[in-house]
C-alpha cells in the first residue's frame, strides 16, 4: 500500500490525500506537479525514473464492514521527506535522462 507522504520532498508543498497535483515514482518519492514537471522534468532524482500521478485512497471503506480498507484504516503519512539531493545533483539528472522516455530508462 502507497505510503501517501504529505509534501512534496522538494518545495515542501503540503499535498494532502486527495492532492490532485502530486506526483510518485516506483519507489514512491512524492513530489508536486510544478516541481515534476518545471525542475525534474519527469524525472526522479533518486531512482531516474518517470513521475506519475498519485492513486487517490478513499476516504472510506465501500465494501462489507469487515473490510478494512479507505483513509479511516489506513490513514496517510504525516512524515514529512526532503530530497537529500543538491540542485546540482539534481539538475544533472535531470538533463541526462529528460529526453530518454522513462520505459527507456
């Protein structure tokens, strides 16, 4: 289960649960739209890989009562991440990879 983390690891935007405007990759590195697309250019300075939209979780359980599923059971991270990147780093990788589609990378 996605972790939901609640900022972008960047700016430190807040991006809530049902943030329409955050991004993850494979490894689940959170980041806001403007920063995906303006800084990393859909790239993740961590992993290399692409950015994808962010899976909303229900905030409750639509099925029987006895199961546990929505924000009510398993509610989102309140951890706050930061890159551990430099913007030197950061714009290294991004200018290697920016061009090569990621189901390239």
């Amino acid at each position: 289960m996605l972790e939901l983390r609640p900022n972008c690891e960047l700016c430190d935007a807040d991006l809530p649960p049902a943030a329409t405007n955050a991004r993850i990759c494979s490894y689940e590195c959170t980041y806001c739209a403007d920063c995906a697309e303006g800084v990393l250019r859909n790239v993740c300075p961590t992993c290399g890989g692409g950015l994808q939209p962010r899976p909303i979780r229900p905030r409750t359980a639509y099925r029987a009562p006895d199961i546990s599923l929505g924000l009510s059971f398993h509610p989102a991270s309140e951890t706050r991440k930061h890159s551990r990147w430099s913007r030197d780093e950061i714009a290294a990788i991004t200018a290697r990879l920016k061009d090569v589609p990621p189901s390239e990378r």
